[in-house]
C-alpha cells in the first residue's frame, strides 16, 4: 500500500512518501507548498515511482475535518481547502499535527507508556496526547491546543488577540515580543535571544530566564490535567535549545503541580514525529 503523508507546519512542510515505511522525505517551505501542493506532489510521487492509495495530512492550526479544511496561522493565508487538490491521490485523512505527532512517538518512538503527552514548542504551541494507549482528538480535531491557556496577567497580547497565554511568551514567533515588553530591548528574532544569553547579555539573560518559569508553569498545568507517564518536547525553539527549554523541566514541574511530574524529553523522531504520525495513520494504527 503506498502512502502520501504531508506535515505543514507554520514555517516549514515535510513530504514523505513510502510504503509501510517512508522511501522518502523532501522538505518544503510551507508558504511555497499551499501555493502549488499539486505540483510539489506530483513531483516527489514521480521521482519516487510509487502508487499512491493513502493520504494523510497534518496541520498546525484550526482545523474542520468534516470540510477537510485548516486555517493555517502566522501565514497571510486564511483558509486552505487540503482534501480538493489531494483527493485525486487517494483516500485522505487529515489531523492536527500535534495529535499526529504523539501519535509518531507513541508507535515509533522510544518510549514505553500508554500515556503520553507531546509537546511542541515552535512557531506556537500545542499538544497531542494519548491516555490508557487511546489517542485523544476532540469533535473537530482540534484538542490541544495549549498554547492558548492562560499563564499570566501582565498583557503580553497572543496571536489569537488575547492577553496572558503561554504562546505570547514563549513561541518561537513571540519570544522577542515578551522580551522587549519585559526589558525593553528589541530582538530580531527568537534566535537572537537565545545566541544573546549565551553570550552573557543581561537583557536575553532575563528573558529566558522568565521563559523557563512560564514554560514550568505550562508543563505543569499539562501534568495536572492529564497525569502522563512521559511528556516528550518537539518543535525548533525546544530542538534547537534543549538545554535552556528542556533541561530542568521535571525539577521546576515537580514543585508546581499537584501529581508526580513525569518524565520530560526531547523527542526521539525529532523533526519528523509528526510525518511518523501520519505514517501509523496510513498503516491503520490510529
């Protein structure tokens, strides 16, 4: 059986195609890939000369699957029909890509536990969990979405338009925002508060600081909810800074929440735990 399985995230797509297991991943810049899905699919399906029977898709944002569509956020896109232009391909399924990405580690990762919690901490952030082995999704797919909880009360403003969220402070997208409303100093990007702080600057220094301290917060309300074995981060801000995201994370939870803080990693599968979700969707273990 093969199958076509399609991660669009907020700033980049992965692509995989394969046959039980993928024969290939390419890589796409997701604003790129919506402007032309049909021809970056048939590209990647004729190079790897594989018969298409399964679709499966996830998506960062809001989703309806009955319409088989998302609104794809921090993209000047509002609404994206996915199921019209892939349909031809095969049967398709779509799903948030944090529930998909839980769904990658809880059958290819290396973990052994029936409840588990993904976490990603990128462009945004969201969660995908699986409790007692069952994947949990919500009546329009759109469970997890934890970057919208309430953390703080001192007017750092989310995409979404309101105030106080985890997201505000601490995404990849919004980190510089947090840190000019906290010190009054401008970053280029969240890259430039991370590469700062290693560098001694005391204004970087304050933000990851309060960074740390809002993700606990987070972590902890995540642990008090839904009791889980493990809790395992993905996402590029979490990824590319393990040490100042992940590290220390069980010992801050622990004296936050009122359960046992779980243990707390990095993901084994990476940057491809959703593509491994959507996978385990093609091959029927969903």
């Amino acid at each position: 059986m093969g199958f076509l399985c399609i991660d669009i995230g907020g700033t980049n797509t992965l692509v995989g195609v394969g046959n039980g297991e993928f024969k290939v991943v390419e890589k796409y810049s997701s604003k790129q890939f919506l402007k032309d899905i049909s021809s970056h699919i048939d590209q990647i399906i004729e190079e790897t000369d594989t018969v298409i029977e399964k679709v499966a898709v996830a998506a960062a944002g809001p989703m309806n699957k009955s319409e088989g569509v998302f609104y794809p956020p921090n993209m000047a896109i509002e609404k994206v029909n996915i199921t019209e232009p892939l349909q031809r391909y095969g049967d398709v399924s779509i799903i948030n890509d944090c529930t998909s990405a839980v769904l990658g580690e809880y059958h290819y990762g290396e973990h052994n536990c029936d409840d588990l919690v993904y976490v990603t901490i990128s462009s945004g952030i969201g969660a995908g969990v699986v409790l007692h082995g069952n994947l949990i999704e919500g009546s329009d797919g759109n469970f997890g979405e934890v970057g919208h909880m309430k953390i703080a009360d001192n007017g750092v403003s989310c995409g979404c338009g309101a105030e106080g969220h985890w997201e505000a402070y601490c995404s990849g997208n919004n980190l510089p925002k947090m840190a000019e409303k906290l010190t009054g100093k401008r970053f280029e990007d969240a890259r430039e508060v991370f590469d700062k702080y290693r560098e001694g600057c005391e204004d970087a220094t304050k933000t990851i600081e309060k960074m740390k301290d809002y993700n606990a917060r987070g972590f902890a309300n995540l642990v008090n909810l839904y009791n889980p074995e493990k809790v395992v981060v993905g996402g590029a801000v979490a990824l590319n800074h393990p040490d100042l995201v992940v590290e220390g994370l069980e010992e801050e939870v622990d004296v936050k929440t009122v359960n046992r803080s779980p243990k707390i990693e990095t993901t084994s599968l990476e940057e491809q735990s959703v593509l491994h979700g959507l996978r385990a969707v093609c091959n029927g273990e969903a």
